[in-house]
C-alpha cells in the first residue's frame, strides 16, 4: 500500500513542482522541492480523492520527506 501511496504523491508532486517523476523519490524532502503550502494542500487532495480518505493537511505537513508523508497516509488507512 506504502507503494501505491508514495507514487501518488510522486506523480502529484511532479506535476506540481515542474519536476520529472524520475528525480523524486521516498528520500525527497519537501524542503528540496520547495514545497509550499499550496503544494502540499493539492497532493492531500489527490490523496483523499485517489483513496477515499481524509488526510489531515496539518499532520501530512510535519512530514520531512516524501517517504514519511506515504507511512502517515498508510497509518491513517489502517485505523
């Protein structure tokens, strides 16, 4: 599940930061990307269309990487 998450948010974040899908992964910090809080709220979005979900904007922001943003969405799926 961590997979498919990580790759929604890849492909997001791509899109969003003008970047290949290629030069992003589960090591890529927000920071690295210049991720602003527009940013971030858009990729909830996708997330919670994608999977049905509520991803709290305020809990998926306090992750560094995109990597622990993907292990915060699985969390909340699994409660």
């Amino acid at each position: 599940m961590k997979e498919q998450v990580l790759v929604k948010i890849i492909e997001r974040g791509a899109y969003l930061w003008g970047r290949d899908v290629s030069e992003l992964n589960a090591d890529t910090t927000f920071a690295e990307v210049k991720a602003k809080s527009g940013h971030i709220s858009q990729i909830t979005t996708a997330l919670e269309d994608e999977f049905d979900m509520e991803v709290p904007y305020m809990g998926f922001k306090k992750c560094k990487t995109l990597g622990e943003a993907a292990d915060y969405v699985v969390e909340l799926m699994e409660e």
